[in-house]
C-alpha cells in the first residue's frame, strides 16, 4: 500500500516531524511519500486559508493518483479540498476531521474539539453540520496558539490540558478531539495526563486517525461514493501550467 | 451605491446578458460593475470547479473593495468564496444561494430548489445544511442542462416547468427556487406558467434575490459579523501575481 | 408603492416616533400610512395579549388590501397574525421577527435575541421553531423592561448593552436581534457602542428590517405561496361591526 | 371533578351529539358542561379561522375558571388558544392535538394525521414543531371533507379509512391519529376497519384523548407551569362588552 | 380493571411502600398485584444492570398477561424491556420515563431531569433520543445517591430540591421530572416545597405518571402498534425453566 | 492482537462460515476465536431477541477480558449488549452497526440500510438515532429472509440486489449498508453486480467493519469512554452460575 501525504502548506517544515510522527504509527507494509505545495499558504487558520490551499491541492492529488498511489491523505484537521478531491480521484482520500469525528463517535457520546485559534471555529462548526455530527459535538475549544508556534510543545501541551479539562467539566465532554494535524503526537501525552487525575476519557489524534482510517479502506478496496462525489464534467479549466 | 458584480468564470459570454438584466431590476441610483476572473473555469458545476474559482474570485473582490465599491455579488448560485471573502472583506458579500433561501423562506414553509445538473446537489445540500435552513428544504431537482447550454431558452423553460410542478405535485413545494444564477429572468417567465395552470407559488430567482439582499444590506449599514468572519491573519501566502 | 403600518394596539402614543423613525430609513417613492386597532390591548408582551389583537389586525390588514396598499407591515416584534392575514389577503404581510430573522441569518451564524420580558420568550421560541431558523439562536435575553415604559432611551440602552455583551460573552452570538419593534432606532446606537468596544457584531433593528424586506419583496413582485397560505372558505364568521 | 367543555365555534349544532359522545367515556364523577362562543366562526379550517375564535374561547375559559370548573377542553384538534388560555387560568387546559400527539407517542413510533382539508396542515405542522414531535410525525393527509360535513358518517368513514390506508402503506405510519375533534366516535370505527384488514396500528381520537388526558392532569394534581406560561401583566385591554 | 406492577429487581424490600403509595393515587375499580423478579440485579443504575434485569421481566410480563391481567407497569424509570415486552404482548405495557415524559410534555416547554446517579445519564439521554423528545430536555441531573438509599427521605427530599433550584436557576427547566420510581411519593412534597420559593414549576412523579397513563390506556382501549412492535416469529429461546 | 468474536446465538452453525470469511480479512497478526452463547436464541430478529441474548453476551466478554483477548466483537448487527459491555470491560468492544455506520458515513452522504426482516426495523432506526447518525440514514430495507434461510446464497444475492437498486433509485442512498452480519461476504458479490449495472456505490459489510473498526481501535490504544461507559457499582446480582 503507497500512501500520498499532502502536507498543505508552501514550506516544509513539519515533513521530518511528521515522517518521524508516522514511524511511531507502526503501519506495516506501506509505503508513504510527503509532500507540500507550491502555492498557498503557510498554514491554514481560516476559510480564507483554506480556499487558497486548495487548487495545489487538487493537483497534488491528482498526481498522486497518476503515479499509482493507493490513497491520499491531506494532512489538515480542516479537510480542505477532500470533497473536490474525491470528485476527481477514483482512490480513498482523507482529510484529519472525518477520520477524527468517526473514530471518536465510536467511542463515546459527547465529543469535544480542542484546537487553535477562534479563527477556525466557524470552519470547523461547518465541517461537523456538513458530515452530519453536529449534535454530538458538545464543544469548539481552543488553545489560542497559531499552527506555525505549535512547536512549543510544553506550552502546547499545558494549554491542551487546560482547554480538555475545561471540555470534560464545563461541557460534559466524553472524548477530547485535537483539532489540527499540527498536534500530532499530542493524544498520547495529552491521554497520559487526563488519566493520571481520573479523566479516563480517549483522547483522538487526527493525523493518526487519518492515517487508520484510510488503511481501513483501502484494506477493505472501499471508495467514496459516485452518488454523493459525481465525476466533473469536461470543460475549460484556467489554473496552473 | 457601487456594486461589483464578480461572474465568477474565465469567459464573459454572459456579461452582457447579465447587464441587461440588471437594467429590469430597477435599482435606483446603484452602479453595477461586472467582472469575470482571469483564473477558473469556464462554469461551476461541482465542487472541484468551485474550489478552482475561489481564489480569483477572493482577488478580484479584495480589488472591488479597495477601489471603493459598496458591496460584492458573486454570481454563482453555490456562494463559492462567500464565506472566505467575508473574513477579509468589511464590505457586504453575498452569493445566489444564502439570498434566495431567505427570501423564500419568508414566503412559504417548504423549498423546493431547481438547479442544473445532478454534480450541484451534493453541494448544494451542504450550502444548506450550512445556513441552517435544511429542514425546509423539500427537493433538490434538476433540468439537466449543463450552465453554458442554459441559452436554449425554450428548452430551458420548458424543463424548468416540467421540474416544478413535480417538485409542487410530488414533493409538495410551496416556493421554488431557481438553482442556478445563469437561470436569470426565467423566475418571472416560470411564475407565469405556473400561475396559469393554478399553481400560485412564488419563484425566487437567485440573481434578482442577491442583488436586492446586498441592496438591503448596504441601505441598512449592515455587513457581516466579526464573530463569525474572523479576519485572518498575517501570514505568507503565495498565489497570484 | 404605499405600504400600511398596522401598529398593533389600542393607542396612538407610537404613531408620531414610528413616523419620524420611517423618515430615517431613506426609502424612496414609498408612501407609508399608520394605523392603530380599536380593539385589543396597549402592548403585547405575551401570548395573551397577542390574541387578542390579532382579530382588528385582520380588519385593518384587509382594510388595507382594498384601499390598495402595496403590502402590509405589523408593526410587532411577534408577528402576531401575519400568517393568517397572509391567507385572506394577496399583497405581502410582515410583522418583525421573520425579517429579522432572515436579514440576520445572512449576517453570522448564531443569532442572539434581546426582548422587553421574560413573559415574551416563549412565544419567541415557538416563532423561531415555526419558521425553522431555531437551531441558529443560541439565546433570547430580555432587558426586563415592559413595551410602555421603552421610552426612557437612556435606561433601555444601558440594559440592551449590557444585555447584548451577556450574549457575546456568555452565549457567544454572533448577531444580535432586538426583539420588540418599539425599540427601533436603538440598532445604531447599540451596534456604536458594541463597535466601540471591539464587538463588531451586527445589530438588526426589527422595524427597519421590516420596511426594507416587505420593500424588497414589493419590488421583487413576489408575494406568499397560497400552496402555505390557502385562501380561507367562505362560512359564517361573525366578530365586528 | 368539573370540566368545561368549550366547542370554539358559534353554533351548538354539534353539542349535543357530543354530550352523547362523552357518555361513552365511562368518566365516573366528573360533570360536564358544554358551551359555546358568541363571536367567531362557525368551524374551524385554517388559521385566519383560528385568530378570529381565540379571544372568545379566552373570554368562556375565564369564565369556566371563576366559575370553579376543575379544567377546560378546547374541543378543536388545532388546539386554538390553549397557550393563551393556560397564561391566564390556574386550571389545566386541553385541546385536541397535543393530547393525542402525546397520547399517540406512547403506542408507536411513527405518527400519521388525517384532518379535513388541505387549508388545516400548515397550522398542524406548526403545532407539531411548536410541541417538539414533529420528527415523529411521518404524515399530514386529509379527507376533503369540511368541518360541517362532516355528519355524512359513512361518506367521512370510508375516507377516514382510505387516508389511513395510505398513510400506512405509503407513509409506514405506525398510529394514526384523527385530526379533527369533529370526528369523534370515529376512532373505535376506524380502527375496527383497520383491523379487519390486518392493520393492527391504534387509532386516536383526538376529543376522547383531551378528556382522558385532561382528566389525567387534575386527578395528579398537575397543571401548566408558571416558566413556560408566565402571568399576563395587568393593562388596558379593549375587546368584550 | 386488574394490572401488574412488575417491580424489575430480585428484593421485596420496597414492595409494601409501593402498595401504600398506589393506595393514595385513588384509583377507583382497579387492582394491582405487585411482583418481583427470581434472577436480576438488586436495583438498576447503568446500561449493564438493565441488560440483567430484562429477561426476567419479559416472563413476569408474558405470565401476567397468561393470568388476565389489562396491563404492565415495569416498575422503573428506565423503562427496561418495555420496548420488547410490547412485541411479546397484546396488553398495554409502560415504565416510568415514556409516561413521565409525555405527560411532562403538555405542560411546559422545557423538561428537567433529576435522577439518582451518573451512571444512570447515559441511558437516559439514549432513551430521551428513543422517543423523539431529546430537544425539549434541557438538563439531566442527579441527587448522588444510589437507589437502595434513597429511603433516607430528609436527605433525598433536600438533594431532589437543591437539584431542582439548579435545573430551573441555571438549565431554565419549566418541568421536573424525578428520574427514578424509587422516588415515589416526592413529587408533591418536591412541588410544595417549590411553590413555596416561588417556582411555580410542576413536578412529575414518575410511577404516578406511569400508573396514570395506563389506566389511560386501558381505559380507551388503546394497546401499541403492531407496525413498530411486531409479533417475534417461532425459534428456538432457550433461558429459564 | 487477540479478538474474541462473540456469534451471539445458541447454535454453532454458522461458525465455519465466520472463521473462514475473517480468513479473507488479510489481518496479519490477529488471532480470533469464536464462540456462541449457552442461554439466548438461535438468531436475533427483533428486541425481544435481543434482550435474551444480551446476558450471556456480558458473560462471554467478561470471561474474553479475563482471557486476556485485547478487544470484543459481538457479532451481530443490532449491537446487543455492546453499551453494557463497554461498562464493565476495558477493552474494546464492536458490534456491526455502529463500525458500519461510521465507516459508510464517511464514503458518502446517504446511507441505505438492507437488513433481513421488518421486524428488525424499529430496533435499528432505534439504533441510528442512539448513534446521532440517523440524518443520514435514508431507508431502512429488507430482503424478506430470515436469518437462518440466509444460507441461500443466490437468493439472498438477488434479494440484495433488487433492495439496493430500490434504495438506490428511489431513497437515492449513496452508500449500501448490509444490515445483518450473516450476510458477511456479500458486500463484495453485491458491489461487484452494482458496477457492473454502473451504480458505482459502496457496499459496507457489517462483519468486515466491525473486525477493522476494532483492529483500528486495538492498533491506535483507543478505548471507549468512562465518560460515557461509566463502571457499574458492585452490588447483588444473581442470574448465572
């Protein structure tokens, strides 16, 4: 199994971080290959962002699938552009929020999401009406911290552990969903700390939980449905060289 | 008043169609500008067309607002770039299909929305779902005729009466609305038909609904929320020249 | 066009502010006539009173059909009897809430609710079910103030802040809706002051709302479906005079 | 136990058939007493109909009240005025619908209405979402038949039965209820019918629940509650002699 | 009329207060027998309890059927088994929480549940879902005190009422449903004790809900539906003696 | 790994079939053992069923915790006795629904459900609502064929078939859920046959979800919540030896 990940931002950064995050995801038997974008920007905080990300996207995508990729996982809680993706690609395609909002409904009835900054709030309040999980989503928390300072793990961590808390006793949260792929490695430690004072609630890492699910499907040779993702018609198109 | 009007596709075939129809709405002491995009599709009819249109059309209205224009009307029934545009715009913004549902929602309890094409409905389904008036919404239908073959008037007509009265008999419509901004002036063709043969429902047509929404908006000082469009923040982004 | 303005109870003491509060709202070429009711009471704070004006509302509003007004404004935040005017007359009917609702949907995604008393919220609550856009208000506030005593400005603005930072703070709204047609004017200067300190959220004054969408739909030729509003059979009917 | 039965039209034609009806009842130890209105309509088909019968059916239930009547029965299936009412008596107050809709709710989980004409759903449809059962309601069907004519038993009988066929087999209704009080004693009927056939599914009959459930309230010692129905406000209200 | 209280845990210990409370509720003409369970668990506060006790019930209930009985009260606010003694039986079968909220239901908007345990909430917000009546539940609450304890009535009395001041104070809750049939007996004492304070709130008992609303049941002749629950077909069960 | 497979009936009849069907799962490293109840019925068609098989369920996972397996699947569509099992067991635990569910939910927007009997149908619109996902269950279909008469493989081929061509063309479901986990093995056939007729549409097998699901759960050291699934307290109960 060859895995595509579209890191979508124009640095690359957080590759060898996240080639070094897959390594811990023990996924036996498949091969993954990074890769950032020639336009956009250089993270993705709003629907601003997220709609100038998307075209290289697309592209990045629509290669992956060209050279014989059996998936494509875009590594953004937001999933930006998976819809249009899937539209294009005759392979599985996976953001961070589906795979998170899934594996975490499976697990417990009130879900809350931590992530960073308001900005992404409407976005992601977006994103749960349109997949259809809004009702079990009980809170949008936030950290305060943008993506390119995520680096700053032991701020980052306290600050999770923070908003969690607030998520399990204000709101009566019962799972804790990180709310970027830029938290990635954090379910673990964050989970660590809930348990040792008593929150025994699971905690769900979105870039792993993109990377199980789209394992899942493509072992079980499933792909979105052309019901829901019709195949473009042909036409003039105007974009990249 | 000064409104652009961003026709959100690489060609300018319907520009001046679409001038002429503006000069039917009768809107006093407003200036209309229309702008197509330099990047983009030639029509919007899923959405991987939406996502490749958005960016130029973010562009082209950061321009309208700069060069002093009063609101922006990006005419395309799926609001492609709407929301985006709101978090970087502090003018007005709106697209076909948030202005005809609640106008329609103000005359009747159940929606019944005719569009183009069966690749629109996902989309338009989540637009729905989005704006939070799902719930009155009866029917997505469609006259299967693609956006650029919308110019055959009569067969338009025809199929467009074909599907409301189905959306009125089968799906029990009380309001149609026409899914498609290239379906302009055709509300008050339908309306008649429909009016002759006894169905006394209100047609909305996007284009007209927009246009007179964004006028209400600017007469009133209104624009939208900071709360909800958050301007985004400084940051590299690399796209056009 | 000439639109009626039924205020909805048994005194004039609004009529001359309502007027002036018009001439504010640049609406050119209209032509506005105010009218009080003989019968019912002299504020309606609950659903009691709202019972009783609806009857001489209905008079008033056919009265206004056959003296042909252009459409017909109720001038109450409740909407009490537009939709059954709606099924005797064939001009559009507003009240307050439904314009509201609508102009301030297309503006954010959580609407906030600030009424006189607490004895009005249930009545708003089933309108805000009836008409389908529940799910978008995250509250209904009340400034605890009775409909004849909004003419102290200075008190009722102090407790619509204050009332209105409650919801931004507390309810996270996004857009807040004054919820009595008697506190028109104070939209402005409640959304300066919110503006002042940094909330720039909309405020949609109720009556200016009105006006401005009955406007629109007497332009737009669009009147309510009669698939919604049936047209009453004739029977015996017997109340006035 | 004393309960007042209001019959919210301006004629007593029905009464005394109804007075035979409860005798059906077996409702040992309570007295009944049936009244009329002096002003409104002589039945009740859509909600201009329902506005113009509230203020008298407040005026009786008042009346019922100081006269020490134990509760009140609205007897209309739209449930005119019952809010109202409730806001100012200490007595329980019943119509039709929300009786049977909760009665209904307990027996099965899918919930057909067959009323008298098509100009009474939008006013069901909105009792229904105002009470919050509106999801259980799997359809709104209608005999054809008006309030008056009602008396033609086995005309209404064989349409009662046809509607409730369709509601099963096309709809998967599971209860069906009677959508007008007019139709009491049909239950029983209808129901036999159905069973005959081998459609095991209740029937309500909507006067037959009020008085049951009416009934229900006093003996539990329960009525409305004070935050939902909040006292109205003493003022000048203008209406009766 | 003969019905069966099956009181779904393997002690007697509450069986004599729960005679001596039917004994208040005036039930005229009517005979109960009260049963326990031989296998089960001795009280019921989670989903695993539930899973234990159901079993048994579903004998005691084919059995007090077999003896002539009109009805089955499962003695229990979760209302275990009541869904799958209804498809093996052809009498009227409720526990506590159907009746409790339907009845709650056509008295006030907003229903507050105040039940013995944590543990306990899970299975109640599932079983709220069931019914369809979630949205009119604004708080689920719990006293902290198992069901075996709840005999200490100076206590529970003071936890049930801090607990309601909270549900109506901070939840807004317009009713109060006592979330256990341990609790019989409180609702009245609950209720004085609010009317006291001013909170004009009715409270509902919820095996005098249950007992009152089957007595409704038998006494119209209405039993479930046959379309929701349908006949289990002849296999091999193999469970008790 | 080590999974426990729970075939919840009293007969061993289909567990060759399991055994060789997992065969077909690629799952490297997994060793599964089967095993079926001593108490319950030979198949599960409806909730009274369900609430015989689900105590020696709990027995049979406990014993599997105690074992030392790292997960549980209860194999079975309707979930039985997996909430309850989740609370006194720290392992994952499966049925079929809920992985179907969620892995369905994210390969398209309408989901139709094909299961065996209509008997079985309240159970599993129960289930979707319990699960927050019944918005995108579009119908609930059934092949008309008992559990134990699935053994003919045609038949139940084409009985599949014609019910997702009806799912598909009439409810326009995007995605076909099989909805019983005897069914196992004919996702494939079936979805190979919808191609092939060119309904390109997923086919979700329940049985191959559920061990996939529970493998993702296993391999990501993801367990449900305490949150959700709290533990039960000691106490008496008395049912097996």
């Amino acid at each position: 199994m060859k895995l595509k990940i579209i890191v979508p931002i124009i640095s690359s950064i957080f590759n060898k971080s996240i080639a070094k995050e897959i390594s811990n995801y023990n996924c036996q038997g498949i091969e993954f290959d990074i890769e950032n974008l020639d336009y956009g920007t250089e993270s993705i905080e709003c629907e601003y962002d997220e709609a100038l990300v998307i075209p290289d996207i697309l592209n990045k995508a629509k290669k992956a699938e060209e050279e014989g990729f059996d998936g494509v996982v875009v590594d953004c809680f937001g999933d930006p552009g998976v819809r249009a993706a899937r539209e294009v690609l005759n392979i599985p395609v996976v953001g961070g929020f589906e795979p998170s909002m899934l594996l975490g409904a499976g697990l417990g009835d009130r879900l809350g999401i931590v992530t960073v900054l308001p900005t992404v709030l409407p976005m992601l309040e977006g994103a749960a009406k349109r997949i259809g999980l809004d009702s079990k989503v009980v809170c949008f928390r936030y950290v305060d911290i943008p993506v390119l300072d995520l680096g700053n793990i032991s701020k980052l961590e306290d600050a999770l552990y923070a908003q969690s808390i607030e998520a399990i006793e204000k709101d009566n949260a019962h799972v804790i969903i990180l709310g970027c792929t830029g938290m990635m490695g954090m379910g673990k430690k964050l989970h660590n700390r809930l348990i040792e004072e008593s929150y025994d609630v699971p905690v769900i890492d979105p870039f792993f939980a993109a990377i199980k699910l789209i394992e899942v499907y493509v072992a079980m040779d499933l792909k979105h449905s052309r019901r829901t993702y019709m195949k473009p018609r042909d036409k003039a198109r105007k974009w990249w060289k």
